[in-house]
C-alpha cells in the first residue's frame, strides 16, 4: 500500500474557508501523514535531513496550499529550495524520489472560468503550475494534473463540502493504489467529475 504524505502550508489556515475544510478532510486518515509547514516551523527554519527523511518515508507527496501570485505561499518555495538538494532529489546520485507520486492540491479565489484560455488568466491552473510539473519531472517522479478547487471565495458550505469530500477520495485512492494514473494523463485538473467518477468507481472495485 502506498505511503502518502500531505505537505500542508497555509499562513493563515484559521481564516480559510475552503483549505482547513479540505484539510480535516484528510488529516487523521489512516496510513496517510499530515504534516503541516506553518506549525512545525514558524520561524522558517526547516530542518532539511526530518523533511528528506520524511519523502524517503513515502511513497506520495501531496503538496496543498492556496494559490498565491501564481504560485505558492513562502514557506513551500523555501522547502522546496532547501529539501530538494542536488545530489538527494535529482542530478548525480539524486534518485531518493525516484518512482514516487507528486500531486498539487489548489485552492483559488477565481473561479474555473478565470482559468481558462478564455478566462482572465489566460491559462488552465495546470498550465500555470508547470514549475511544479517540471521540478517533478526533474526528481523523476510521477506528476498528477493538480486538484484544484476554484471559486474559495463564493463558494457555499455544501459546496466546499463536496470539495472536501473529492479530495478524500483521491487521497484514499492514492493511499490505496487505485487511482487511474492513465484516465487523468493530460487532464488540466484531476477533480472533474468525470475523473471523480472514475476514481471512485476504481476505489469502489478496489
């Protein structure tokens, strides 16, 4: 069974309306680690060898934060910086991620019609998360279409629910191995309800 590890950075997760939903969604699942940034370190001084030690652990890594300027808050640029070490995460010798599974769990403010070629923004949100796809790539790991939940702002409670309730299943589906790498190649995010069909039927079979 794979080993999944959900690296969570919010500054401010008391305020959010959709991510501390999402979070509790999956925290407290079985064999899955919840490991949130902002409370380990507070001060940024990330202990490299515990988080090296941590992705060495597992099998998946979940990285969930909001969408911040096209990117991600400050604490995961700064683990992404010192964990993923030249000669550990990739170039000579670097294989320790090798094979694993990376997926982006996404919040943003606009909605899935602001991401789109037609849209304000111009670009899918998987478009606009490559140098997370391509720092993926780079470590040769597996890269899933992100999971992205639009529209935090408007959203109603029953809809966050069903937002928290996907993100579940795809977390337990990772964690359970059934989730169809092949249905969800190319897609530009994994929670459309076509793939969340899919997903849940596999776990469903599984």
């Amino acid at each position: 069974m794979p080993r999944v590890l959900v690296l969570f950075a919010h500054p401010a997760e008391t305020r959010s309306r959709v991510n501390q939903v999402l979070a509790d969604a999956v925290r407290g699942l079985p064999d899955v680690t919840f490991h949130d940034l902002y409370e380990t370190y507070p001060e940024f001084d990330i202990r490299v060898a515990d988080e090296q030690a941590l992705l060495d652990a597992h099998d998946v890594l979940v990285l969930q934060h909001p969408l911040y300027w096209y990117s991600c808050p400050a604490i995961v640029k700064e683990w992404l910086d010192l964990v993923l070490e030249h000669g550990w995460a990739y170039g000579s010798g670097g294989t320790h991620l090798r094979g694993k599974t990376w997926l982006t769990a996404v919040t943003t403010g606009g909605t899935a019609e602001a991401y789109s070629p037609e849209g304000m923004h111009g670009l899918h949100i998987r478009e606009l998360l490559v140098p997370f796809e391509r720092t993926a790539v780079l470590c040769g790991m597996r890269y899933l279409p992100p999971f992205a939940v639009h529209g935090s702002l408007t959203l109603d409670a029953a809809q966050i629910a069903m937002a928290a309730e996907d993100y579940r299943r795809v977390v337990e589906a990772l964690r359970d191995g059934t989730l169809d790498h092949a249905a969800a190649e190319g897609a530009p995010r994994l929670n459309t309800p076509s793939l969340m069909s899919t997903i849940c039927a596999a776990a469903a079979d599984g």
